[in-house]
DNA sequence: GATGAGGTGAAGGAAATTTTCGCGCGAAGG
DNA sequence: CCTTCGCGCGAAAATTTCCTTCACCTCATC
C-alpha cells in the first residue's frame, strides 16, 4: 500500500460515518490526492469501486453509531438517570459476552467438555461471586443426569478434593486466578490425579498451575460502581453454558430423558393458576 | 403519497438490503416505475435524493444483518459444532440483554431502587436457577452495607416474611411468574405491609398479584438444548445489576466506603504470587 | 548520472443521479 | 357526452459523480 494510498485509508478507518458522506471528490480533497488514488484504494480494500465502499462505509458507521449510541460514556457515573444505567449495563454486558466469545480457547473448551462427559463425578469450586457460577454449573450438571457438587466452603472443598482420582473433574472459578480458597482444592485434585479445569480472568495467574485445562474469561474493565464481579460474572456465566450446551450435545442420549424428567419434576410447583408455563 | 411512489417505498421497506444494491434504474424497473419517481419517493422520504436514501439504507441493513448473521440459525443443534454453540450462546445472551434494557419499565425500576435504598431490610426469594440469582442481588446489597437475606428453602422464607413490616422490602424472582414456593412468601410479606418487587418474566402470572412493583425480564425463547432458566437467568442478572446501581447511586455517601471497605477485607484472600488484583 | 519501475494526478469518458418537460389519465363542470 | 383542468407519471436532457487512461514525476538501483 502507498503513500497516498495510507492516507486515504487512513481517512476512511478513522471517520467512516464522514467519509460516507463524501463525494469520491471530496474524500480526494480532505486527504490531498486524487480521485484516481481513492478509487484505487476503494479497490485495494476489495470493492468493485469507491460507489461500493461508500455503500459499505455507511454500513459500519451505522453499526458504531448503533454501538456506541448506549454507551454515551462508557463509564457510569453517580448521577446518571436510571435509563443511562440501565443501557450502559446493559452494553457493558453485551461487549463482555462478545469479548468472552472471541476469546475462548475452543481446543480448551473441547478438552473441558469431553473431560465433564466422560467424567465419575465433578467437583466444582468458587467463592463469592465465583461461588453462585459454581452452583450454576453443578445445577445444570446434575439436571443431565451427571453426578456434580459445588464448594463454596473451603476446608469442605478440600477434604472432599481428597477423594478425586483419575477420570474425574475439578473445577475452579475465580476471576482473579489467584483466589487461595480455590486453588488449594484444585491443587489437591490435580495432584490426586483428576482432570482440573479453571475458569478464570488471569490465564497467567496462580491457578493455572494447577489447572490441566484453563478457559479464559474476558476482564473487562470495572469501575468504582460496577465491580469487578459484575463483568467477571457475566462472562464466567458464558462459559458454564458453552460447557453445559457441550456436554449436553456428547451425551445427548442420556442428557435428553434427564432434562425432560427434572422439567417434568417441576412442573407441579407452579401453580396452575397462572398462565401455562 | 402517489400509488408509483407507494411501490417504490414498499419495495424499500420490504428489503433494504436490495434496494440498497440496486442503482436508480435499477429500482424503478423493479417496482416497474421510472427514476423520476424513485427520486421523488426518495424526497417524501426526507432525503435529499436517492443517492442518500441509498446510503440510509445501506446503514440500515448492516444493522438488520447484524443482528442475524451470528445466529446463523438462531437454534443449537446437537450436532453443532463447539464454536457455532459459542457464537450462538454469546448472541442469544446479547439478545437477551437488549430486549430486557428495552423492555423494563423505567418508573417501576425506579420505584423499586428508592424502596431498596430506604429498606430497613429486604428479604429476596428464589429457588432454582433464580436462587443464585437471588443470592446474587443479596450479596450485591449486603456489600453495600443494606441488610438482605436470600430466602431458597420456602419453609424458612415464610417464616421470615411475616417478620417483615412497612418500610421492609420482598423481592421474588420467578421466571414463570408462577412458582407457588416464591409467591407465597412474598403474598405474606405483602399483607404484612412490607413493599414488594416481583422481578419475572410474565408480569400478567399470579406472582404479580402479591406485587407492588413488578420488574419484567426478558421471555426468549427456550429450545431443547437450551432450557428456559439459562436465558432468563441473564436477563434476571441484569435487572439485578441496574437495581444494584441504581440502590448505589442513591446511598453513594455510605455505599462507597463499604464497598472499599468489603474490597479491603478480601484482599488477603488472594495469593501474593499471582499477577497484581 | 542514467535508467526503469512504480506512484500519482489531470483530463476525458462512462455511468449514475437529478431535473425538465410534455403526455395521458381521470375528475369536475358544462 | 364533451371539454377543460389538474396532476401523476415517465422519457429524455442536464448534471453530477464515478471510473479509466495516460503522461508525468519520484525514487531506488546500477
């Protein structure tokens, strides 16, 4: 790419919404070439023609716009109307799945998933907030029929740790990575042989030590109002249901009766005054 | 509008995504009308000519298109490969978010954060998946320095809400709207006199009779694979978060400090050796 | 310093868009 | 029933925008 061309482009990545809005002519002026040089570049971009990438161009700036529009300020501050809160949360929360998304390791997640199918029995640790993605995960477990305990009691986790051996799993949730309540069982469990898993926001951190498999979770930024638990939260979230999806498709013929027997379990602890389901 | 104008506008709203593909020309032979009438048209639509309604529709398709194109097929099949369930997982809960920002009522959310914030306790129930989330709101609250106690076990919760007076709050959060084992603590906690918040997903179920707030989480649809409680646990949470905020922002004086002050206290659960938080 | 391989823009040609203008249809009045 | 008028409509001209060609200029290489 040249020159000019750099600067053309450059033009276009940075404004797209303005440069949508310009004439071949105009776009030429604003970056000192010539309309030659931004059809070329309009090309080089692969578009048949600069009509196209203008067509494209306005395209993207919607998308920003459409991206950015909640998230007026990314922060949310103390005096914001209810309504801002309501619509940064609930950006803040999107882009943390998306970014959860991009960034899971699906060799990882495979191996997880196969670990969870095939397992004895799993064992799932997390503390605090940690702690409800813990439950989660054991619920939805054991709704497919697959023998699972959440530990939220540390000294528990351990003793319970102690008992795990090849062909089973342990699990350890913490967003920090190096949450000692957590780790200490996870360590247990991998020494004794399991297969350990941790799910958490530093790859990097004490944890993986233990951990024969890491899924990563997004860390998204935090603010005094929003900690960091709320994001952390939301991603670890995902992954328990890209695990529990996972698990649920490799055991299918066993996880289909299962979910519809706990389904049908339940159904008479709703009363029939309401409307049907 | 002309009946020639009117082909041409239907044939624009119909699919914008073409339209915006075809050239003057082009669309007047397709809506069998000339391109004077297709710029005509472009004008009544408020548009200079149709250069920009072009470039309207362009924008508008990108945004129609991006909000289908990761759900390739909006279902997860059981022999979906791993990264489509990821994909698919991470856009349903998008969709989940948004349509829940969307759809909450901005008066009864702001109600209920004035009661929480003014609550001299507040009770939550919920069994299931939304007892974690119940847990979670209680946490979320007990870290600002407001005294909140999950209720699961439905027995002890009745017990509790006859405790309950004017100035106390009740939160049940039911999906169904209809889950007999959260509706009647909170029907206690109504007649006793203490605010109440139904936080589910049919505001018109039974648990809204005992309800003087209701908060409406976003009902999407559920599959085999993909029961009910996963989606409407995100959308739970998210509610949850804004009313967190929302009760923080308004008792920001105290909730601050005891928001560091809880930071401080866990501190020295995390391991020295890991990466910095 | 000569040479050649691009990068670059001016100008002309093609295609798009916009405007103009007159035709024809239907409604209202004779 | 006929005339007249208004108006929607489209063909074609006018204009703008976009694309292509070609010549010039720059810079690296020998």
């Amino acid at each position: 790419m040249t020159r000019s061309m750099q600067r053309v482009a450059e033009a276009v990545a940075s404004d797209p919404a303005a440069c949508a809005a310009l004439t071949v002519t105009g776009l030429a002026e604003l970056t000192g070439t010539s309309e030659a040089t931004v059809v070329r570049t309009a090309r080089l971009l692969g578009y048949p023609g600069y009509r196209d990438l203008r067509l494209a161009l306005a395209g993207l700036a919607a998308h920003q716009q459409s991206g950015r529009a909640p998230a007026v300020t990314a922060d949310i501050a103390v005096d914001d109307p209810l309504p801002d809160v309501v619509a940064k949360l609930a950006y803040d929360e999107q882009q943390t799945l998306a970014d959860t998304a991009a960034g899971l390791d699906m060799v990882q997640l495979s191996a997880a998933v196969g670990a969870l199918a095939g397992a004895r029995r799993t064992d799932v640790y997390g503390v605090g907030a940690s702690g409800l993605v813990a439950q989660d995960l054991t619920q939805k477990l054991l709704r497919i029929g697959l023998i699972a305990q959440a530990h939220s009691d540390p000294h528990l986790a351990v003793t319970n740790a102690v008992q795990l051996r090849a062909k089973d799993v342990a699990v350890a949730i913490t967003h920090s990575g190096s949450t000692g309540d957590v780790i200490e069982p996870l360590r247990v469990a991998f020494d004794h042989g399991a297969t350990t898993i941790a799910i958490t926001g530093r790859p990097d951190g004490p944890v993986s030590q233990y951990a024969d498999l890491v899924l990563t979770t997004s860390t998204a930024r935090e603010s005094e109002l929003r900690p960091a638990a709320m994001s952390s939260r939301t991603s670890q979230l995902l992954v328990v249901d890209c695990l529990f999806i996972g698990v649920a498709q490799r055991t299918y013929e066993s996880a289909a009766p299962a979910l519809s027997a706990s389904y049908e379990a339940l159904a008479h602890r709703h009363r029939s005054g309401g409307p049907s389901r």
